[in-house]
C-alpha cells in the first residue's frame, strides 16, 4: 500500500532522514521505533507532504505521491493522527468529529460513521457536546483517532499516541489501535517510543537511528532482538 523510496528530507539545511525506506502492505501494522530526534516524525510528515522530500520517492497503492500538496494526499486516503493530539479546543466533540468527515459528500455514510465511532468510543458519546479542551488527555487522543476515521482512511498514520498518558489509558489506546486494525481493516503506520506496546500490536517494525532505517524485521524477531531489547525495551 504504502513505499517510501530511499527518501532524503531537511529542515532547513540539516538533513533529518537520510535516505529512508519503508513498506507497508495492505492491512498490517508497522511500527517505526527509535529515539527522540531520530526521524519518526519526519518520516510521518514527509508521506502527508507537509516535509516534502528533497530527494527519493513515495507511492501509495503504486502511485508517486511525494510531488501532492497534503490536501491531496489527504484525499487519495491518508489521514495522520499528528503528535500531541491537535484537536480544536474550542469545537465540541461532536463538531471536532464532524470536521473529520471535511471531505466526504455521502451525508448518510458520515451518520452511520459517526454513530459506530460514538460506540467504538463511548466516552466521546457522553461527551458530545462538551468543548474538546475539556476533556482529559486520554479522551483526546480517543477524539483525535476518531476524527481521523472520520475521514475513512485506507492508511492511518499514528504518531506518539501514547505521550503524556498514564499506563492504564496507554494501554486502552492500544487496546483500541488493534480493534482498529483488525475490525475496520484499516492499515496503520505506528510511530511510538513505547516500542515495547508498539511491537506487541504490530504485524512488522523498522528502527530508525539518525535518520537512518538500521533494522527492519517481524514484531516478534525485533522483541527477540537483544540490540532492541537493550536500547528500547529495557531490558
């Protein structure tokens, strides 16, 4: 579904990845791990345009995507959960909701999406009409992945969404990222430093080291792996 092709991006005049490559297919999870200021985010903002790459390649579903403004690319299907959540405070859930659908014309669709999401997340139901910035940092994290499917995705980009959570809520986070994966079908491309909950939920995983792809294997090999073992799962 989604390849990245030795990709090169900058802020500026450093270079934050340094020719990645990645795959996706159809209907897997895959989780890129490393250290803060390694490229995960990067990578994440470089496949919705937003750091276009200065050299390499994206194709989606085998189409060059890398060229596209980001609303283009939000429209050929890829919807991101940006780190720290950014949903609009000011909205009520119900309208933050609504905005993922910004897109979509089928207004029949868009209320039976809704209605399933609502179920999917049964705190947002109770708290529909509240304004988004009240609600808890869980809660918007739960709204932020909810407005994004709002949108249909084929590809959902997830970036920290563990940050700033207590465990408990972590791990219904999680809990919730695999319901996702495997009830909707939705493909999902995971960035996380929990790499220990990332792996546990992913199908594949890539380590990410200054900006560099240093190892890429199945879940269950890279938690077997002593060097991830050591550097990402403490142990």
């Amino acid at each position: 579904m989604l390849r990245i092709d030795d990709i090169h991006s900058f802020y500026g005049n450093i270079e934050a990845l340094q020719g990645v490559s990645l795959e996706v297919a159809e209907g897997e999870v895959v989780t890129l791990i490393g250290a803060n200021g390694a490229g995960k985010s990067t990578t994440l903002m470089s496949v919705c345009g937003l750091v276009p790459p200065r050299h390499g390649a994206i194709y989606f579903q085998g189409e060059p995507i890398h060229g596209l403004a980001p609303h283009r690319i939000v429209a050929q299907g890829i919807v991101q959960v940006p780190e720290g959540r950014r949903i609009f405070p000011q909205l009520t859930v119900l309208e933050n909701l609504e905005m993922g659908a910004f897109l979509r014309q089928d207004k029949a669709a868009i209320k039976t999406d809704l209605d399933d999401l609502l179920s999917l997340f049964p705190i947002l139901a109770q708290r529909r009409r509240q304004p988004g910035g009240t609600l808890s940092g869980g809660e918007q994290q739960m709204l932020a992945i909810a407005r994004a499917l709002m949108g249909r995705p084929r590809l959902l980009l997830l970036d920290e969404p563990s940050l700033g959570l207590a465990p408990l809520v972590v791990r219904r986070i999680f809990d919730t990222i695999r319901q996702i994966n495997q009830e909707k079908r939705t493909t999902i491309l995971l960035v996380e430093q929990n790499a220990n909950l990332a792996l546990q939920v992913a199908h594949r995983g890539y380590v990410l080291e200054n900006g560099r792809i240093t190892l890429a294997a199945g879940a269950a090999e890279l938690i077997a792996d002593e060097r991830v073992r050591q550097a990402y799962l403490g142990i």
